[in-house]
C-alpha cells in the first residue's frame, strides 16, 4: 500500500500516463530506502525468510547495497531501467506497459 503506483499497477503490466510523476517519486524514495539495507540483507522468499539467494554471497563488489542489488539478465541495474522507462514515458506524454519478450 505505500508504493500503489509501482506495486499495484506498473507491477500488474500498466501504468498510465497521468500516474507517472508520482511513480517516479515512489521509484526514487524506494532507492532511498534500499539504501539502507546491505545486500546480506535480502529478503529471497517472503513465504520462508530463511532462504538465500542461489548464488549466497557471492556478489559483485559493484553492489553496495539493496539500491543496486537487483538487475536485469543483462546485468543492468533494475531501479535505474525503471526510472529510465518512466521519465522517457513522461517527455514523450504516453502510458507505460510492461511486457513480456
């Protein structure tokens, strides 16, 4: 509930035009925010906090923390894709949708 924009409807496949301002605050207060967790911290599985990632620890030292842990499977930053995604959404005045390729 404390992030709607990108958890409920970006997360869900669209985001529409008129949301996206507020979607980039939300993106950059949860940068902020995992700035503040080191990457042991991770949470892998909600359902079982136990659980580690497959690779356990064994990280680049480029992640310094949970702002820059996550990324893409080529190996581009998750949060900076995102924000990338929604400010050229924005200047271009367009809904944004996620698809699958």
């Amino acid at each position: 509930t404390k992030y709607p924009l990108l958890l409920n409807k970006l997360y869900n496949g669209k985001l529409k035009y008129k949301y996206i301002k507020d979607a980039i605050k939300e993106i950059d207060e949860i940068k902020e925010s995992l700035k503040n967790y080191s990457p042991s911290q991770v949470i892998w599985d909600i359902e079982d906090i136990s659980k580690t990632p497959p690779w356990g620890d064994n990280i680049s030292d480029e992640i310094t923390d949970l702002s820059n842990y996550f990324v893409t499977s080529d190996g581009e930053d998750l949060i900076t894709i995102l924000k990338k995604a929604l400010n050229k959404a924005l200047k271009v005045k367009s809904d944004i949708e996620i698809e699958s390729i």
